[in-house]
C-alpha cells in the first residue's frame, strides 16, 4: 500500500506513537508531530502525501495549522481528528479538510480515507 506519507499530528503521544507504528505495521510510511509547530517543521523538511491533524492543539490549534498549510502546502489532503464529536453535516467540516474522524480512530476507516485521499492526488 504505501507509494506515500503520512504525517500524523496529535498532542496525545501514546496515541500517535501506536498508530504510526500500527500504519507502519500495514506498510504505510507515517511519522508525527505533537504540536502544531513541529509539524508545520517537518512539512518543510520532508514529503507528506496526507496530513492527519487533530482539532485541538495546545498553543496553535489544528485549525492554525491547517490554515497555514494552505499557504504553503495547498497541495497536501488534511484529514482531521477529534475527540469532541464529529460534524453531522458533510459542509460542517472545516475548509481545508477533506473530512473528519472522531475518536477513538479505527484503524481501518483512518486507512480507508488516507486511501481515498491519494487517489485524489494522483487523478489530479
């Protein structure tokens, strides 16, 4: 499965430390940030297909990043996590995302949307 990169950014290190490994485990090339910063770092420093970017953050929240990513990586899909409900409604996910997953993550559903998320790079 993996021709790509995931960049996973969540504060929780237990969490993002598991599910890298458990990608990496499924052949998926991940790493992860737990701050805002650090990831907006490594996204200069390294390519990533797909970010994964949690909503809340401390200091600069997800929606910072991700607004920030626009500008300079407008070509990279941001998948966004929460731990405080999803949107009910496809338009209620914030600009930028191309869609939202609560926690906790399963797995496969997080594997099946980083999927569609590439396929939507390389048809472009």
């Amino acid at each position: 499965m993996s021709d790509f990169k995931v960049l996973f950014v969540d504060d929780e290190e237990e969490l993002v430390k598991t599910i890298v490994e458990r990608l990496g485990y499924r052949g998926v090339e991940a790493e992860y940030s737990l701050t805002g910063p650090e990831a907006l770092e490594k996204l200069e420093s390294s390519i990533f297909d797909v970010v994964v970017l949690d909503v809340k953050l401390p200091g600069m929240s997800g929606i910072e990043v991700m607004e920030k990513m626009q500008i300079s990586h407008p070509q990279i899909p941001v998948l966004m996590i929460t731990g405080h409900g999803a949107p009910a409604e496809e338009e209620d996910i914030p600009e930028g995302a191309i869609d939202y997953l609560p926690k906790p993550i399963d797995l496969e559903i997080l594997l099946g949307k980083i999927k569609k998320a590439v396929e939507k790079i390389e048809q472009k």
